[in-house]
C-alpha cells in the first residue's frame, strides 16, 4: 500500500507529480508533439490504476514507481510512431537534373516531329490520344473506319519512333 507519509487517495499522491511527468514526456516527446498531453494522462490512469489494485506494493517512493511508469510509457509511444513510419511509404527521390533535362529535350523533340506530320495523322493522335476518345469515336469525328484510325496511330507512333532515335 501507500507509504503512511502520503495522505489522501492515492489520486492526490500521483496528481501532485503531474508537472513533473509532464516536464519529462514534453522533453522526451517534444512539445510540439500533440500526444504529449494523452501520453501524461494515460500514464497518470496507469499509475492511479497500479496503486488501487495492490501492484504497488510500497517498496518504493511514490515519486520512483511514477518515474519507471513515465519512462516505460515514453519508450512504448516512441516505437509505436516508429513502427508506423517504417511502414510509410519512401518519399521518391529527387529527380537526376540530368535525367530532367533529357526528358524536357525529349518531350520537345516528339513535339516538332508531331507537328511536322500530316494533317490525317496529326488529327488522329490528337483525338485518341490528347482527347481520350475511342477509335470508334475518332472513327466518326473524322469520317473514316476505326480499322483506318489504327492504322494512321500506328503509322504515326512509327514515325515518331523513327524521327526521335535518330
């Protein structure tokens, strides 16, 4: 039981260390966190629950028992928030500014080659392509077949393939 120095319920005894447990969660935790607070009070409910069923047997200071639970509870809340970041997703990594750049002369070499096509062929990869519409769709807009509108997207991607690995 409580040590006969300590007078009142056990409630009064934990209450009193309450700005010091808060004192060490917030410099554990940081006091920017806002779980600190739960933390302190979830440590308090743990202590004064301790005391009422009889595990807290008096063979120490009130003050030390209050300190292991603290420290114990703070151990727990960290690797808690580290076992939930080991399983956040890796943020992708900056991209290679060389990379970028090839990419951007690349985008624009496709551009001029697009622009440099026909009209039939411009139009079609226009329409199924920047205008998502099927080929059935592109078929209809432009008066053909949709087996002709495979061929000129096929014809086309060749051409650009052809024109962009040179």
């Amino acid at each position: 039981m409580i040590k006969e120095d300590q007078s009142g319920p056990p409630e009064n005894a934990v209450l009193q260390y309450r700005p010091v447990i808060s004192f060490r969660v917030r410099k554990a935790l940081g006091s920017s966190n806002p779980d600190w607070e739960d933390v302190v009070n979830e440590i308090l409910t743990q202590a004064v629950a301790k005391i009422k069923s009889g595990e807290f047997r008096g063979d120490s200071s009130i003050g030390t028992f209050l300190y292991t639970i603290t420290s114990r509870r703070i151990i727990d809340y960290i690797r808690q928030k580290t076992r939930v970041l080991k399983h956040a997703p890796e943020p992708p990594p900056f991209p290679d500014p060389h990379v970028e750049m090839e990419r951007r002369e690349r985008a624009h070499q496709v551009e001029e080659v697009v622009n440099g096509l026909k009209p039939k062929f411009r139009d079609v990869l226009y329409l199924y392509y920047y205008k998502e519409m099927s080929r059935e769709e592109v078929a209809r807009t432009l008066g053909i077949s949709p087996r002709r509108v495979s061929e000129r997207v096929n014809y086309a991607l060749k051409l650009i393939q052809k024109a962009v690995r040179k």
